[in-house]
C-alpha cells in the first residue's frame, strides 16, 4: 500500500506551511500529494507552485470540478501540469455539489452521472490529442452550424496516458467509477464498512467494462493524529465530521451524510444534520459519535495507527491518503514521519 498526503484547501489558515509540508512528504518517499478546490483557490494553481518545488512526488487534484471548467480546458490543464511536473500528474475530477455548481459557477446540477461519463469521454480524446468530435446531451464539437472544427491539442502530455480519478460517493457514481477511471477518490472511509459502501460497486462497474481491480486505484483520505489520547484526538475533527455529515449539502441531498447512515449511523447523521442546519454547529459537533470518528480517521499511537493501516489494505485500499493534523509546522511534520513509520511497522512497504 502506497501513501499520499492531501494539502486540502488553500486558505485554510496553514498555507505557510503547506510547501514545507510537501517538501517532507516528498523526501519521505511519499507516492502523491493532493490538493482541493471547492469556491476559494483553485487547484492547478496550487499544484503548479507545489510541483515546482518538489521532485518525485507525483501531484493530483483532489479533486478539479466539473462545473468549473469546459472538458477540453481540463484536458489543456492536464497535459500542462504533466508535461511541467516531467509526467506527474494525476486528474482527479468530481461533479462537486448542488449548492457550489448552482450558486456558484451557475451550472444546474442534474444528471450529474452521465455529465461525469462525457466529460471523461471528451478529456480523454482531447489528451490522447484526437481531432475532437463529440455528440453528446450536454456537450457537442464542434457546434454545427458554424465556423467551428475538429482540432486536437497541441501540447504534447509527458505521458501517453494520464491517471484519471474521480471522486465518489454514492453507489451508482462509484459503479461508474469503476467502469471509466483509472481510479476512485474516496473520502471518509471506514475499513469495516468499505466493502458495503465503495469496493462492491466500483469491482461492479469495473466488470461491467471486463476489466478486474488489478491496477485500480483505491484512494481514500483520512485525517491522522499521533498521541496516546485517542479520544482527545477525535474530539478535534468533531467539527470537521459534523460539517460534513451535518453541512454539507441540504436537507434532501448530503452525500456524506447519506454514506454517514449506510455506515449504520442513521439515527445519529439525522440528528447531526438537524442541528447544523438549525445553527447549532457546536451541538451537532457534540452529536457525532466518537466511533464514527475513530472509524474514518488515523489516530493514536504509531503501534495502533499501523494496526488501522493494516485493516485498510486488508480491505482493498491501494494508496491510503493522510492529512496530517497539528497546529504548528513540526507537529504536521511529525504526523507526516509518524505515518511512514506506521507503514513500515505494517510490513506494507513495497
């Protein structure tokens, strides 16, 4: 099992320290660092400016939204950051949320899975520098009628072939994961629950498209704090869990909290949601259960962290992404060197 490291949103109060960051993960051998964007920074930035300054450590967008961005600018974007990185770059590309597309890029969000398969279908020939032609229900090359024609990019990737991931939540999304990507971005993963939940459909939609899971990449994130006070660590992410489970989304659709209650946490997402929506963040922080925490996160000791790595390869995990926490520069450092030790305690190393 291969680690990466995700950088999550910039602007989150730890910018300074993010490259440095980077630059660790890089010289500890980590396999990827990623980096987010939801209506704050945007992510090829950030991964230009990280790439730059590291050498072997491969850079992915966790994730570039679909709304955001015509097919064919992703797929210049792409072959851009590959060909500037010396061919390490990973795609990683998600339909975001209702609430972003609609209010903030103004982009209606309906039928976001056959959005995804043609969007996938148009960067895929534009990368492979295909003269582009495409018929479809939300996009067509070039517009009939007009002066448009069939063009292929002009930039040369590093790479016949970029690694495409997308991030996904729901059972019919994973399935089609499975069948069109290279590999799936999952967040708030449970080890216990991750055949019920993810592998199950994405082993589906990959047999759909005859293929098996060998090469597929199966790429959780998950929070990681080092200490003997596992509770006390777990209370830290409690308003990052709530904003999830409670926030993110509405009443009638939150893909995490959805995931939240197929993980068997009805009763309590319910009422994590209800108290979010309400005002009351600092409730619903109280009401997400220290097991829920402690399921889709990395904390305690070194010992006990390795054992929860071991559980996630078990369960199919192929890179385990870290984000390490810590409040100052040398903690997110140690958290970093922690979870290399982990992996090596393990015996996951290749």
């Amino acid at each position: 099992m291969r680690l990466g490291i995700n950088l999550g949103y910039w602007g989150a109060g730890m910018d300074g320290d993010n490259l440095a960051v980077a630059q660790e993960a890089d010289r500890l051998g980590y396999d990827v660092c990623w980096a987010a964007e939801a209506y704050g920074s945007d992510v090829p930035t950030v991964l230009a400016w990280v790439g730059a300054q590291t050498e072997n450590i491969d850079i992915g967008s966790a994730i570039m939204q679909i709304p955001a961005r015509q097919p064919t600018m992703t797929a210049m974007t792409a072959a851009t950051l590959d060909s500037l990185s010396g061919g390490r770059f990973r795609l990683g590309l998600g339909v975001s949320g209702p609430q972003v597309s609609e209010g903030w890029y103004g982009v209606k969000f309906d039928k976001p899975l056959a959005r995804t398969r043609e969007y996938v279908e148009i960067v895929r020939k534009a990368m492979a520098r295909e003269r582009l032609t495409h018929e479809g229900e939300h996009w067509t090359l070039p517009l009939p009628g007009g002066p448009g024609k069939p063009i292929k990019l002009t930039v040369h990737p590093q790479r016949e072939h970029i690694p495409l991931y997308i991030a996904a939540i729901g059972p019919k999304n994973l399935e089609q994961t499975g069948e069109i990507a290279d590999g799936a971005l999952l967040i708030f993963p449970s080890a216990e629950h991750l055949e019920d939940t993810a592998l199950r459909y994405l082993r589906a939609g990959r047999e759909k498209a005859g293929l098996t899971m060998d090469g597929f990449d199966v790429c959780p994130t998950l929070p990681l704090a080092v200490g003997e006070d596992v509770t006390g660590l777990a209370d830290m992410f409690r308003p990052y869990t709530a904003l999830y489970v409670g926030g993110m989304g509405s009443r009638k659709q939150n893909f995490y909290n959805q995931l939240a209650q197929r993980m068997g946490y009805e009763k309590e997402a319910a009422e994590i949601q209800e108290k979010y929506l309400s005002g009351d963040k600092a409730g619903a922080a109280s009401a997400v259960p220290h097991r829920l925490i402690d399921q889709t996160t990395l904390l305690g000791s070194v010992e006990r962290i390795a054992d929860r790595m071991q559980a996630y390869a078990a369960a199919g995990v192929t890179t385990l992404t870290l984000a390490p926490a810590g409040f100052t520069l040398d903690e997110r450092i140690a958290a970093l060197r922690a979870g290399t030790e982990a992996l090596e305690r393990a015996g996951l190393v290749d």
